[in-house]
C-alpha cells in the first residue's frame, strides 16, 4: 500500500509455496487477497511477489503475463518489488545454503535477474519505481573453495547494472536491484558490504563513470543485520555515507536467547531441516563467533561467557514476542524505522519477511492470514507512530490487532 513520503509497504509473498507459476498464482488468490480485503479495503494493495526461475520464466509468456495484468487490475493490487533471492525450490524440500546458489559469479543468476526486471516493467503500476532483492553476492564458503568467483562476480554485477541503465532509460523507469547482506555470506555486516561495493567500484571505474550505483545498492533486512549485532542507524549511516543506495528495507525479526541449560533445550524446537539458520555469539555489541547452522552451534561444546547471547536467523513473527527464554530483535527493525522517519525519503520500498510460517513451531504458528494481518497491524502502527503512515491507518492498524 503507498503510505506517507512515497513510501510503499507489502509483505512477502515467499511465505507462500509456489515454485511454478500456477502454483505462485493459486497462492496469490487463497491468501493474498484474503488479506488483502482485511488490510486494504477501499484502497490500492501492493504485493511483494516471489518469483523464483521457473515461475518467471512461464509468466514471461504472453498469454500468462497479459492474464496477470487483468487480475493485477480488477482486485486492484499492485507490483513494485519482487524478491529475486531463491532461484529454485523454497518450500518442503531441503534449501539451506543452496539459496545461495546459482550465485552472482554465474550466467543464470545474471539471466534470471535481468527477467525478473523485464517482467516488473511490464506490471507495474505506470512511472514507480521497481525493485529486486537478491543474494548477497555469494556464500563465504563457496568463494573460499572457488576464490575466482569474486572477478565473476564483480563482471556480472557491471552487467546487470548496464542493463539496468539501459531498461531504465527505454522505460523512464527508476530500476534497482538491492544485495542483501545475510550472516555467513559474502557480505554480511554494513562493514561488509562497503568494503565489497568499494572493491567492486575499484575493479572497474566505468561503475562510478556510468553510475551503475544508482541501479545496484543494498536490500536492508531488519533481522540479517540484528543477527550481527549491529546498530540500525549506524549501519544505515554507514551504508548511506559509502554512497551506496537503499534498494529495500525488510522488515524482519530475529530470534534471540542465552545460550544455558534452558534456552539450548528450547531452540531444540526451532531445528528443522528446510532453511539455514546461521547462529552468532555475541557480548554486547561485541561479536565472538559464528556457526553456519543452528545443529552446529547446539552440538558445540565450548562454554558460554557469562553475558553471552546467541543471535539466531530465524525469522519470527513481527506481532508477538516469541515467549520466554527467547527474545527478538524487534528493537532493531525499530531502530531501523527511527532512522528512516528521520531520513524520508532514503528508501521508499518496505517489504515484511517472515517466510518461516512452516517451520515455526506450532505454539508459534497462527493461521497464515490471521499471522500476516497482525503482522500489518504491529507495522502500519509502528509507522504512524513515526509519521511514515496516515494517522488513519494507526486505528485500522489497532483494530487488526484485536
């Protein structure tokens, strides 16, 4: 929905399954319009779409993308952003760190990206501006073992930014695409991410000559950065000040605990073996290690300091705290909508991500509708308290949350 200082607010649509398009379609229609009359009677609806390879690959046909259009039009819904980050498969099957791949340093990442593009400007709404999120460049890992990735990173990234620029210029189009920094990849701090787009602009000074960062900037999730213990309005102040741009913010929660007797026994419930729930130890604002999977980290038997907290990606549910011994990370994406009402107008494209529906454990787990209505109403509260939303939409937010 457009919200106050062109603002545009959605939730994710990688919650739902759907890896073919019939199946991304069917998605739409029994949940996001349910939602959708709840949250936005009366008013125009975005959607933040998923659109993995092969669902963009069989809406690209004319008859399918003309289909989407008119439904597009006649429940008054709209397009600004997709989230390009899963290739293939995300649901019911095994993902963990093959989210990641194919990475940025392949042809096919390159290729899918460039379609996901092609595809925006064809549906959405006339003269907005249109953004996709997408991996972190790459998992640590796997540039580790294949350190020429990073040139073919680099080459592929100058590629999709040069398209861009062409797409935006036929168009009139604003076009962006935002890496998103995630623990254990190739960027995953603010610090991070700096010093790749520094080195990446070093690679080839035509970047800054032919400002292909207007195009490639950085998607911003709330729980990726909290998991680093990271302050939200430094590392925002730190991407900004680099002159890197604000693709997308993801609004997202992490979930959080101490690591004793009691908060090892309970995270046993949030094991599952789908998505890759990297664990990062920290003191304070201090980190003192990392474990790539949440079964590594319980396996570890190395003592806990005193003070120590475990900070786990695991996205929880925006609307509730998750009950004791565990915490969120709430105070971050907070912290990251304080920064934003101080600084309007610096990222205009807001998505909520809590694609972990079907693996929270089931004391967690409200019928998805009934979650993402309540997950509108914390946000739509949030941002009129911060003057991001019509005070209007703070009562409707209220009521949602009854």
């Amino acid at each position: 929905m457009k919200l106050n200082h062109g603002l545009h607010l959605a939730y994710c649509t990688n919650v739902h399954r759907g890896e073919n398009w019939a199946e991304t379609f069917t998605a739409l229609e029994r949940h996001v319009l349910p939602v959708r009359r709840r949250v936005a009677p009366g008013r125009a609806c975005a959607i933040g779409l998923r659109l993995g390879q092969r669902a963009a690959s069989e809406l690209a046909q004319p008859a399918a993308l003309l289909a989407f259009q008119l439904w597009l039009e006649k429940h008054d819904c709209y397009i600004f952003t997709i989230n390009g980050f899963p290739y293939g498969s995300f649901h019911g099957t095994r993902v963990k760190e093959q989210v990641y791949a194919p990475d940025w340093s392949t042809p096919e990442r390159l290729a899918y990206t460039r379609q996901l593009f092609e595809l925006l400007v064809q549906i959405a709404p006339p003269g907005e501006a249109c953004s996709v999120s997408t991996v972190p460049a790459s998992f640590k890992a796997f540039v580790a073992a294949e350190p020429a990735r990073r040139a073919a990173i680099f080459a592929n990234l100058t590629a999709c930014g040069r398209h861009l620029a062409e797409l935006a210029e036929k168009t009139g189009r604003d076009l962006h695409l935002g890496l998103e920094p995630e623990p254990l990849c190739l960027i995953e701090t603010s610090e991070e991410t700096v010093a790749f787009f520094n080195a990446w602009r070093a690679s080839d000074h035509a970047i800054d000559r032919d400002s292909l960062l207007c195009h490639i900037g950085v998607n911003y999730d709330c729980c990726h950065l909290a998991v680093e213990f990271e302050s939200a309005p430094v590392a925002l102040d730190r991407i900004t000040a680099a002159g890197l741009r604000l693709s997308k913010l993801h609004l997202s929660s992490a979930l959080r605990v101490r690591p004793d007797a009691a908060g090892r026994a309970a995270l046993a419930a949030f094991v599952e073996p789908v998505y890759l729930h990297q664990v990062v130890v920290g003191h304070g604002h201090e980190v003192r290690r990392r474990f790539v999977d949440l079964p590594e980290a319980l396996a570890d038997g190395a003592p806990n300091a005193a003070g120590d907290e475990w900070r786990i990606h695991f996205h929880v549910p925006l609307h509730a705290a998750p009950g004791a011994p565990f915490a969120d990370t709430r105070d971050h994406l907070v912290g990251a909508l304080d920064w934003l009402a101080n600084h309007p107008g610096a990222c205009t494209h807001l998505e909520m991500e809590t694609y972990t529906w079907e693996v929270l454990p089931p004391a967690m787990r409200l019928p998805i509708e009934d979650q993402l209505v309540r997950e509108y109403g914390w946000t739509l509260e949030a941002l009129a308290q911060r003057g991001l939303a019509d005070p209007a939409l703070a009562a409707c937010a209220r009521e949602l949350t009854v």
